[in-house]
C-alpha cells in the first residue's frame, strides 16, 4: 500500500495505482477524456493534469504513478490554469454544433466545457474540417468532432482484438478512420460508441431519432447468449430507442456485444404479431384474444382427448424467461405430456437421466480472467461468446495458456497456445487423446473405456503431437478450466465430449463446464424446461412427429438441430399453437394459432446466466399492440384447460415458486454425467460443420435490419479448403447442389476457408437458405448447380 | 503486386529484427513497394500489411505519418527543396523559387508530362550545404546554385 | 591544449575546414581500413583485451563527463549506469535522426566515420550488456545509410560484430534502420515506436528506455556523436577526455554553423571555445554584415542577440547562463539582413508541421501559434496578438508527453524577448522592418557559388 495526500485527504492505495486511481477511490473527479480504466494509459489528451508538490510542471494524473508521501492538488490554481488551458485548446477546432449532435446531453466535453471552457474564444483563425468514414452499419462518424483520444483505436486493439481503426495523418492532420475503404466489422464494434467522449462516433441505428433527455432509463437483460448482459433500455413513449451496458464487472464489465446492443430494432420490427391471430380454412384472421385462447386451448384438448397427451410436443426458445419455460411445462404435464424441450439445437440426449445436475459454466464468469490454463472445446468462441471471447482475449495477454479444440480454425483474435483443428466425428477422440496424454503425464490410469478405443491407435494427427502439446499446458498449471462450446454441446456425440471433459477436469483437479449457448440455456433446465421421465427431447418430437406443437419463442425451421425436419414435423401436424412476437412466414404456413407474446422489453421475467447467476428484470416498455407476456398467456391458458397450479398473480410468484425465492444463484448446477458410455466415431465423408452465425441465431436478431447488414451476417456458403475444392473440382463462386442423404438439399456458393479441416464443408445453419439442408451434423454430397 | 526482389528486399530487413518483431521491417517495405510501384497506393499499403502479418491499418498510419511516403502518383522526378529557416538564409528559399518558376508549378504539383513534382522539404540535416534539394527521396544534391538546378533538371530524362 | 591536437584524430578530421571541395575529394576515406589506420577499433580491443569490466567502462564515460551531443546534454556515463544489470534482453539505439533545424553534424560523421559510430556502440554494449543494437538514420540521408550498411559488412566480417567478438565471448548485432520523414522520430521514445514499425508518437515517460525501450526491453539511446566520441575517450582516458573541454562540459564537440557566414560547415572544438573563435573559423560574417542574432543550439534554442552571444564560450554552462541552450550545436548565425518575424514564421511552420499529432497542447497549439505568427508576417497582425502567443506558449510548455512543446515555444518565447519591437513594427506598420531588398541581399542563391569561401 502507498500512502499520499489528495486535495488534503490522506490516502491509502494499493502499489502501481495511478494518481487518477487514486482519486476515484477518494470520490475525487478528475477531469480527463483519453483515459478509459479498460484500456492502455495514452495520456494523450492531458485534460487531467494535476498539480504534484516537488514536480516542476503539472503531471497527468492518469499515467502518473502514486509515490509515496506524494501530495496531489487536483484543483489548485495551478491544476484548474492547465486543465483550463488544455480545454481551450480541445474547444478551437471543435464545431459548436451541439443543438444538432446525438451526444448532445451525454457529451463529456460539453459538460466539461461548461465547467472549463471560457466564453468566447480567442481563436480566431480557421477551423479544421475532417471528412467522415463509413464505418459499417452500426457506427456513425462525424469526425470533425473527434478530439483524437483514441480511445476508439485502442478499443479496436485491445479489447476486440484487431486493431481495425488507426490515427492516421500526424499534427492536426491526424484523423482516426479504418483502412481505406474498410469498415468496423468487429462483433464489439457498438462499444466505440459509448467510449467516445464527443460525438464522433455514434449509433448509426439510433441517429437523430430522439435527445438522450428523451428517453427513460430502464434496466433490462440480455437476452441472448449464455452472459446475460446487463443492459439499460432506453425508451421514449413505449418504444425502445437505444440500448446501452449496465456497468457490471462480474458479468459483461461495461461492454456489450453487437448482438445485445443493437438487436432492439427488432423490437419495432414490420414482423410483429400485435394480433391473436387463427387460420380458418386456411385463411388468417385476427381475432380477440379470447377467441384465440379458446381456440388453442380446445386444439390441445382435442389431441388430448383423440391421441393422449403424448401427442402433444412443446418445443420452447431457450431465449424465453424462466417464467415462461416454467409454466409452459406446467401446462405440458398438467395435460399429461413430458414432451418438452428447450434444447432446441441438440442433437445427443444420452446424458439425460444420467446428470448429476444442470450442466453450466462451472465456474463464476469473473473467474474466467483468474485461470492460467484453458481448454476451449468445440466453440465459435468469439462469435457465440463474445464477451466471454474478450475476458480470455485479455487473460492470454496476461499470460493464460489458452489452447482449443475444434472443427473451424477462425481467427480468434486470442493468443493461442494450441489448436487442434479436426472434422466434427473426430473432435471426441482429439479430446480422448488429451485425456490420455494428461493421464500420462500424470502417471494416472486412464478409465478403461478409454482405453480400448485408444489402444486401436487411430490418432487425429502426428503422434498426438497436439493433444500432447495442450496436455503438457494443462498439466503446467495451477488453475485451469475445460470448457465446452455450443458446437460441443451440439455435437452428435455431446455425452462423451462432456464425460471426457469430466475426466480431464478430474485427472488436473480443474473445473469445466458449458458455455451456455442461450440467456436460458441454464434456466431451462432449472425451470425443468426438459422432457421427465419417458417423454421425448426435442429430437425425437420431431423425429416422430406429433399431432400438435406448442411453440414457445421458437422457429424450429431454424432453431433446430434439424431444420428441414423441423418444418416438416410442424407441416404434418393437425395442430401448430405459436406464442411469438412475430409473425414468420414458415409459421403463418404451419400454424393454427398465432398468440402475440411480449418480447424480453416488455415483460418482466428472469434469465438465469450460464454461471447459474439468477437476473430478473421488469418490462421496460408496454408490450405493442394486443401484445401480451407469454406468463399470463399461458397463466389463461392453464386455467381455460383447468390445470392446477396457475393461479400466479405476478412473474415474481412464478419465479420463486421455481427458485425457491429469489437466490443470486440457481442451486443444483453440476456437470458431471454417470454412466455414459464413450464414443469415438470413426471419420465420415465429407462432413458438414455448421456454425449458427452471431446474427441469425435467434428470432430477435433475425430481424434487426443494422445487424442483418453487418459482415457478420453474409449468407452461408460452402466453405472448405484448398484440398477439398480441388477434390470436389471446384472453385470459389461455383454454385454447387449440397445434399444429405437422400434428404435436404441446399443450393451454395463455394468459398475457400482455409480454416475448414480436410474433407469438410462448413455451412452455416439457422438461415433460411440453409434449414432445407437439414441436420448441423451430418455426412454431405456436392454437385455442381 | 510486389515483385520477388522487392519481397526479397523485404526479407531481408526482416531478418534485422526479433523474431516475434516482422512489423519493424514495415517502413522499408513501404519504401520499397514506392520505389517499385512509383507511390503507395492502397494496394500496395495493404500488400505489405499483409505480408508482414500487420493490420493493413496499421500500415496505413505509418505510410500517412512520414512524410516521405507518396499516397498519391509524383512525377518521375520528385525534388523536395528544404526552406526551413537555415537554409532559407542561404538561399532555400529562392531555390525553390527559382524551381517553381523553371518548373511552371507550385509546391506538390507535377508538371504537365508528368515528369516532376516539387515539394517544400523540413530539414534534411544538411543545413551546411544549402540550397539543399533531395531528388526522390534518396539523391541529395547540395548548394544549388541556378547552375548546378539547370544541370539536375538536364539530367533528369 | 592548441586547439588543433584537441581534435579527436579517430574521426577523420576533415570537414571542419569547411570546404565544400575538400569534403568531396576525401568522401572515400570512411571504410574500415582507413579508420584502422587512424587507430581506430583499438579502444574496442583494448576494451576486451584488458577485460575491463562493464563498471569500469562506465566509470570511464563517467570519469570523460560526455555530456549527451543530441541536445539535452545528459551525462553518458550515468545514463549507461541506469540499465539494469540482470535484463537478459537488452537494446543498444543510436539516434541519427538528426532533424533539428541547423543540425548536420551526424550527416558528416556518417559519412566520414561510420566506422567510429559502430565502434562507440560496440564499446557501449559491453558496457551495458546489450545484445543487438539499430542506429537509427533519417531518411533524407538515404545515401549515407546504405554507406553504413556497407561499414556494417565490414566490421562484420573483421569480426567485431557478431558472435564472439574478438574471442572475448561477448556478442553483438547491429544493424541499420531507416526513418522517412519525421523529425519528432529523433525524440528517443518515439525513434523506439518507430523501429517497431510504428507511427512516431513518443512515450509517457516513465517508464524511461533503460527500464522499458526497445520491444519493451531494457534500451541505451544515445546520439551518434555521442557514440562516435566513445572511442577517443578510450583512446586518451576518461579525464584526459574531460580536460580537452572544461569542468561539467568534457571533450570536444561538433558545431554545425550555417546561415549568413562565409564557411558554413562542421567545426569541432573544444567545449568552453569562445564564440567568437568558432565565428572566425566558419569565416566570418557572409559579406562582412553585420551578426544580428545566433540560435546557438538548433531551432529549438532560444535565440540570443549579437551582443550577448559574442560573450558567450560554446559550452552548455555559458550558453545557458546567456538565457538559450547548448542543444545539439547547431548554431544558425543571422545578420542585419533578416527579419525575425519571418524567421520566427518559418520555424513555428516546422513544428506545426513535425507536431505527431497525439497530445492536445502540441497537436492543437503549433498550429495556433503558427497562425498567428503567419498573421503578423503577412500584415495582419493584431497587438494582442504577441501577448497571446505567451499565454498559449505557457499553456503547451511543461504539458505536453515529449518536448517538442517546448520546443515549439522556447524559439517564440527568444524572439518576443530580444525582438519584440521589430514584431510590434510588424503589426503597426504592416510590413517588415528590414527592407525586402535587403533580406534578398542576405541570400547567396544568386550571387555566388557556395563553399567556397
Ligand atoms: C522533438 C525532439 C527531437 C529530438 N531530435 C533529436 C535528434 O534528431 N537527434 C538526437 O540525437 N537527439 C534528439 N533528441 C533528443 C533525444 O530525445 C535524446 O535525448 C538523445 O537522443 C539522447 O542522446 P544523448 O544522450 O547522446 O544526447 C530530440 C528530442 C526531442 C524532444
Ligand atoms: S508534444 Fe507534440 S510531438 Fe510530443 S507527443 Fe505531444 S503531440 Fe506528439
Ligand atoms: S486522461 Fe490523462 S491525459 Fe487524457
């Protein structure tokens, strides 16, 4: 600890704090624009000079380090003369254009300038004029506001990973803009809007639509991947504006993925459903909500009576509240079906029965940062975890070993220790592998499953030289972590990779766990939002198709594992009730009953994070239209069918009646399996690897048009690599017939990848062009179209 | 877009550097991708990001920084005349004067045939030996007299 | 001592006769065996021979007071002692970037004796434990960088550089790095972003070089005249090298004087030479004008009236006690012929011009400052104006990450001092107070073939 004097007060502060550090800990402000705790000191902007007892000159107080005895004057004469005259130089080539600048009311510098800035300036000269970039969908530039801070250029480096803006040009010529031409293609690219301290970059989406004095402030949940992103929902007459982080370090720091920040605009999407809405005789009319309830309610009672309850299968978004997954299977076994399922794009259940409790992170999120040893199995880490891509991002910088496993060698933007990058059926036996070597070195028996298939001697490359590698990593260490990704959990041999992960974790005496893939990949299981007892999983409702569905959320074309058999399940069934807050085209085919439920923003309801973490939030806009939270939906329907048990007045009753109060964090999360037996396939051909792009993996951002112009969002070819394509005898931009079996086809541009292991071919899943494929695993036929 | 020997030249200064440390060699690259494509165009500037294994931005602020680097097409002969002041007591000044006058063009134009472009210089450390003139980038000619300026542009074919 | 056996006999001596002439005809002397012949890689060998422990050499530089020749003038020996011991990657930089308006000195010990800087470097490795060293060399001397290349070759396969050296165990690379144009890149942080292949932004400092430098390596960055008088220290001791100067000021030195003399050119004399000596070896006032003013150490100096700097010996005490500074040596000598206003102009361009662009005071300000003084020159001058310049000098100085604020201001603050009336008569009258005839006069573009006094 050092000892110093701010403005009088005595101090105590840890080593290597900065004289800034220290005055935020003091409840000090010091003005400053260039600093940003999560980012590089640049000390560039000098707005936070401070006076030092013994310096000759001011210091900056952000890159100044606390000494001690050190005596600190933040607003001495001296101090306020050169923070005054830096403000002065910040101001003369500034355009005074705040009535017309989106920061306007949220502007540092305008804050500031009222505090420091004189009135009239003595420049008189000139000003400088910067001409704009076109920095993609998102971001809007008006750089002739840009103070050169480069807090946007440092973002781009060090927390997302690629440095994709510069400052370029030097003097006052210096102007911050991406490669010529190029635009901010990062999937954390929103987060240079909240840096900026002026208004040079901001939301492209939200641009001149309302002044932040506007918009009400309301706190909310991510409700798309496994973090749960805290998230201030701005809102102006029930509509949500703009969406922006909720500062909390244990979950998302004080960033958000472009996906959380930007896929509100879905929320006032053309495709809402703000009507109930029924098919008769193949016509669609907009109804009252009790006709359609009736409706629904005597459809489920009709299969019930006609084909036992057991006909009946509810598949649910694993993006839905916990309320909702709750009391949707309520009314699923309160009719007498355990036919539910929120694992949507799973495609093994042979864990099921076998789990000792519901799978997750293993570990608390914040925790991430503290490994020095990590296995990342089978995961589009960045583009399905994005935040949690960016904590391991910082942890490698600091030193973490970070070595993956997979089917795709994307640019993780991560320091890499290893990589093994194999055709899907062979990533359990790459794990295998590393089990062995660890046991090895460990002088550990390996568990007799195991060893059969390894004494076979088929190995993923070399010697094992990879598996060795990343064994000797893991064995180093004194904190490591195995985490299995959404393609891990997807994979048709997801049991064994988690088995195999349980006795890798077991043999280092590490922790492992699931990323979780949705806001409610945990809270499913949780809400037992799972098929019980002798009911089927989501594959297999589909795989023996059921008389009616219950939708929850879900667009199963697209949401499944299987699409093309998704849709085909829900087109021979005699009924399809949808709760959505959109009407899709598939649905309007399929379905019976369209009943209007409210998003996330407008209902309250709980996501339950991968770390188990319990996050309630209340509606933060009235739901649109005849819009109506899918809990009292399904409350009027429990009690229409006469179920027990729906007699809940509130979300916050649902919710404690399934947690058991309101805990920090879901109980009963455990990641062991007994009992599972291990599989190694042997190779397939030509394999397919499906990703679920960032953009199209859920119903809301599916229709945020901004995100749906993003570099993320491209539609799914055919990717593979220079071997394939030669072996195909094809070329980037032929058009080629992609076919399973003798099931779904797909018509696909060929695109070289370079990452795609040999004899695979990568197309993504959960977009339109794509579901007819069929399964995400799966053993394909090219033809040229 | 760049040739084997600039690509050799390249590796070369490479090899000058820590392993881990290929980006140091970026700012001979980009002095030789302008000596074999005549100026930098963003192509060029991206072709040695790329081959460097840099962000091509990256490479960008170091072609935009130093002011040797072209962005723009010069003339076969560019000449950069140093006016800072030590030079301009003796005569840098006029020099470029007398340049612009034989040249018929302003500082960072290019004659019509597109043979010269004339820049105004910073100091070349060579303040001794005004008039000083730098012909493209590498040649240093000294105490230009109007003479011995009618003569370089004689040599310049 | 006389003054021309105080002349470091290692360098080849040559070109403080000034002549432009002379300097052709002898540019062929620089390559290994001619500086072998002059004596030079024998204070290396005797370094290695002897085994002289790191500390010892240190305490030799030390001993020699070498003060830095890249302007700031801080002692070599106790920077060298700064580099910690146990680092198992170090950096040896040396700094040719030599930008400083008026500064040319470097040019011609690279040209003369490239050979003396790499020997100096060798020397200062050994001391310091560095492994791998780069001199930095600005780009408008391309020429002369592919001619250190070549000495690089040389010393190279004679087996001072590289593994081993001389069979003492010691090993040690060097290599050329080129700049391109920027001069902020010879402030030392900024040459280090630089040969990373960066932009030249400097750096916060601390952390300083011999604790964070090069790749974040501990790093010695000193000026190539600063290596290149390594060497002849070794060659006549520490003290005798301290004696050739004067107290706090050891050695000999490099003067670059150019502007309105008959000689300009490389002059090296011992430190505590007066003034007017240098003057009368560049030849004397061009036309036997009248001296008017002196920056006596580079465009950042403040400048110092004819009558004060006649007083003045040429060491960093005496110029600094005249209100200026010793800085790099370059002494630009004006006469009666030039106006200051316009002279201040074109420096104020240069910084505005060179400013890196990263911190607010510097980015912003130069450009201001220039504005203003451009205003001034041109008739528009307003009498707040030469106030205003103060305050916003005072408002860069001291607040910016590297000195070239200061820079930008210390050559404003000179002139306002001693010539504030003629700025005054500037925007009163709206036109300068020596005739344009005049100031035409003072070139010699028209008159005359230069170098040969
Ligand atoms: C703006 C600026 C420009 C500089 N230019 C040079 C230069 O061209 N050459 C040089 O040797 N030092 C230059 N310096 C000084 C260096 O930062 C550094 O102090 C010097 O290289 C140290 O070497 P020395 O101790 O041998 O003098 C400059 C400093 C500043 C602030
Ligand atoms: S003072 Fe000027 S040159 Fe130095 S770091 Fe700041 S902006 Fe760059
Ligand atoms: S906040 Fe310290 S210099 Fe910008």
């Amino acid at each position: 600890m050092l000892e110093l004097e701010l403005d009088g007060k005595a101090l105590q502060v840890p080593d290597g704090s900065t004289v800034i550090e220290a005055a935020h800990q003091a409840g000090v402000y010091i003005p400053h624009f260039c600093y940003h705790k999560k980012l590089s000191i640049a000390a560039n902007c000098r707005m936070c000079l401070v006076e030092v007892e013994k310096a000759p000159k001011p210091l900056p107080a952000c890159a100044t380090p606390v000494t001690n005895g050190m005596k600190v004057f933040t607003h001495s004469d001296l101090a306020v003369k050169a923070q005054k005259g830096v403000m002065e130089f910040l101001l003369i080539n500034h355009p005074l254009d705040c009535p017309i600048c989106d920061q306007g009311g949220e502007c540092q510098l305008q804050d500031l300038a009222v505090g420091y800035g004189d009135g009239a300036s003595r420049y008189q000269e000139d000003k400088r004029v910067v001409s704009n970039k076109d920095l993609g969908p998102l971001v809007s530039t008006d750089l002739t506001r840009c103070i050169n801070c480069t807090r946007c250029v440092r973002f781009t480096q060090e927390i997302a990973g690629l440095m994709e803006l510069g400052q370029a040009f030097r003097g006052d010529r210096a102007e911050i803009m991406p490669f010529v031409e190029k635009t901010v293609d990062s999937e954390l690219s929103g987060n240079i809007i909240d840096l900026c301290p002026v208004g040079a970059l901001t939301s492209k989406p939200f641009r001149f639509s309302a002044r932040t004095w506007e918009l009400a402030r309301r706190k909310s949940v991510s409700p798309h991947d496994g973090l749960g992103s805290n998230l201030i929902v701005q809102v102006k007459h029930d509509r949500v504006m703009r969406v922006l982080p909720l500062e909390n370090e244990q979950v998302n720091e004080c960033w958000l993925s472009d996906k959380d920040r930007f896929s509100y605009e879905a929320l006032n999407s053309a495709e809402r459903l703000t009507r109930p809405m029924v098919k008769q005789d193949g016509k669609w009319q907009d109804v009252d909500w009790n006709v359609a309830l009736d409706y629904a309610a005597h459809a489920l009672r009709d299969v019930t009576k006609n084909h036992g309850a057991t006909a009946i299968g509810a598949l649910l978004s694993p993006h839905a509240t916990l309320e909702e997954l709750a009391l949707a299977g309520k009314l699923m076994r309160g009719l007498g079906s355990e036919n539910i399922d929120c694992r949507l794009r799973q495609s093994d259940f042979t864990a099921d029965g076998k789990r000792r409790g519901a799978p997750w992170l293993g570990m608390n999120v914040a925790e991430i940062g503290e490994l020095d040893r990590v296995l990342v199995v089978g995961s589009f880490l960045r583009k399905d975890h994005p935040l949690i891509a960016q904590r391991l991002r910082q942890a490698a910088k600091k030193g973490t070993q970070i070595s993956v496993i997979h089917s795709a060698d994307d640019d993780l933007l991560i320091k890499l220790f290893a990589k093994g990058v194999v055709a899907p059926s062979q990533l359990p036996l790459l794990l295998a592998e590393v089990v062995k070597a660890v046991a090895e070195a460990k002088g550990a028996a390996i568990d007799a499953s195991l060893q059969i298939v390894m004494r076979s001697g088929i190995q993923t490359d070399g010697a094992g030289a990879t598996a060795k590698q990343i064994a000797a990593s893991l064995v180093s260490g004194g904190n490591a972590a195995i985490l299995l990704g959404n393609f891990a959990q997807q994979h048709p041999q997801a049991a064994t990779l988690n088995a195999l992960a349980q006795q890798l974790a077991e043999l280092l005496g590490c922790k492992f766990g699931y990323l979780g893939e949705a806001a409610n990949s945990v809270g499913g299981y949780v809400a037992s939002a799972v098929p019980g007892g002798e009911g089927l999983n989501a594959a297999a409702m589909l795989a023996d198709p059921r008389k009616a569905y219950l939708l929850l959320g879900a667009e199963p074309e697209l949401d499944c594992a299987d699409g093309a058999a998704a849709l085909a399940a829900m087109r021979q069934a005699s009924s399809v009730i949808v709760l959505s807050p959109f009407k899709s085209m598939a649905a309007l085919d399929y379905a019976d009953v369209l009943l209007p439920v409210s998003p996330f923003s407008e209902t309250s309801g709980t996501f339950v994070n991968t770390e188990g973490r319990v996050q309630s939030f209340y509606a933060v806009a009235k739901p649109q239209g005849e819009a109506r939270p899918a809990w009292k939906v399904l409350r009027v329907l429990g009690n229409l069918l006469e179920i027990d048990g729906f007699g809940y007045d509130s979300s916050e009753q649902v919710r404690d009646d399934v947690l058991g109060g309101k805990p920090d964090f879901a109980s009963g999360l455990d990641n062991g399996v007994d009992g599972v037996a291990i599989e190694l396939p042997a190779a397939g051909a030509m394999e397919r690897i499906a990703d679920v792009p960032i953009h199209f993996a859920d119903a809301l951002v599916r229709r945020a048009p901004s995100l749906q112009a993003t570099a993320d969002a491209v539609a799914p070819a055919a990717r593979m690599n220079a071997a394939t394509l030669a072996k195909l005898a094809v070329a980037t931009g032929d058009k080629v017939a992609v076919k399973v079996g003798a099931g779904g086809t797909a018509t696909l541009a060929v695109q070289l990848d370079s990452g795609v292991p040999d004899g695979c071919i990568r197309i993504a899943a959960a977009h339109a062009t794509t579901a007819g494929l069929g399964p995400m695993f799966a053993n394909l036929t090219v033809e040229r179209a | 877009m760049l040739s084997e020997t600039t690509l050799k030249k390249i590796d070369r200064e490479v090899a000058k550097y820590p392993e881990a440390q290929k980006q140091s060699a970026v700012m001979a690259a980009l002095v030789f991708a302008q000596d074999e494509l005549g100026w930098l165009s963003k192509d060029a500037i991206a072709a040695v990001a790329d081959y460097l294994d840099m962000p091509a931005i990256a490479a960008f602020e170091v072609a935009s920084f130093y002011n040797m680097y072209d962005l723009a097409p010069v003339g076969k002969y560019k000449l950069t005349v140093c006016t800072n002041l030590p030079c301009a007591l003796s005569g840098g000044v006029h020099a470029a004067d007398y340049l612009k006058q034989k040249l018929g063009i302003d500082f960072n134009e290019t004659t019509a045939d597109g043979k010269f472009t004339l820049k105004e210089g910073e100091c070349m450390g060579a303040c001794g030996d005004a008039p000083v003139i730098l012909a493209n980038n590498k040649r240093m000619h000294c105490f230009m007299t109007p003479e011995e300026i009618d003569k370089l542009i004689g040599e310049c074919k | 001592m006389a003054l021309l056996e105080a002349i470091n006999p290692l360098l080849s001596a040559g070109w403080q006769k000034g002549g432009h002439e002379w300097r052709l005809e002898n540019d062929n002397g620089w390559r290994l065996k001619d500086y072998e012949a002059r004596g030079g890689y024998q204070s290396l060998k005797k370094i290695l021979e002897t085994k002289m422990s790191s500390d010892e050499v240190i305490a030799e530089v030390k001993k020699s007071v070498l003060r830095g020749r890249g302007g700031a003038g801080f002692p070599t020996g106790l920077k060298w002692s700064f580099m910690p011991k146990a680092a198992p990657e170090k950096y040896i930089v040396c700094n040719t970037d030599e930008g400083e308006p008026g500064t040319f000195k470097d040019r011609d010990i690279q040209r003369f004796d490239p050979h003396a800087i790499i020997e100096g470097m060798i020397i200062a490795a050994y001391a310091v434990g560095a492994g791998r060293g780069y001199n930095y060399i600005h780009g408008e001397i391309y020429e002369l960088y592919q001619r250190f290349e070549d000495a690089l070759d040389e010393a190279r396969a004679a087996g001072f550089l590289g593994q081993n050296i001389l069979g003492a165990g010691f090993n040690f690379e060097l290599f050329a790095h080129q700049g391109w144009g920027a001069y902020i890149c010879g402030e030392e942080s900024a040459l280090l972003e630089s040969i990373e292949g960066k932009k030249g932004q400097p750096r916060f400092k601390p952390p300083f070089p011999a604790n964070v430098g090069l790749y974040g390596k501990p790093t010695t960055i000193n000026n190539t005249e600063s290596f290149a008088s390594i060497p002849f220290i070794f060659r006549i001791g520490g003290e005798g090298f301290l004696n050739l100067g004067k107290p706090n000021n050891g050695g000999t030195k490099l003067y670059s004087v150019s502007g309105h003399v008959n000689r300009p050119g490389n002059y090296e004399v011992p430190m505590g030479t007066p003034f007017a000596k240098l003057l009368e070896m560049a030849g004397g006032m061009r036309g036997g004008r009248k001296l008017k003013a002196v920056i006596p150490g580079g465009s950042s100096a403040p400048v110092l009236p004819a009558d004060i700097m006649m007083d003045c010996t040429m060491d960093y005490d005496s110029i600094a006690k005249a209100g200026s500074m010793l800085g790099s040596g370059a002494v630009i000598v004006m006469d009666e012929t030039t106006c200051v206003v316009k002279a201040l102009e074109r420096l104020s361009y240069f910084y505005y011009e060179e400013s890196c662009g990263q911190c607010t005071p510097c980015r912003e300000g130069t450009g201001w400052l220039y504005k203003i003084i451009h205003r001034i020159e041109h008739g528009q001058g307003r009498p707040e104006d030469l106030d205003l310049l103060l305050t916003l000098g005072g408002n860069i100085a001291g607040r910016t990450i590297c000195a070239l604020g200061d820079a930008a201001v210390l050559p404003i603050q000179g002139f306002l001092r001693h010539f504030r009336s003629e700025f005054e008569y500037h925007i009163e009258n709206k036109k300068c107070l020596v005739p344009p005839d005049v100031q035409r006069a003072g070139s010699t573009f028209f008159t005359r073939n230069m170098g040969q006094a």
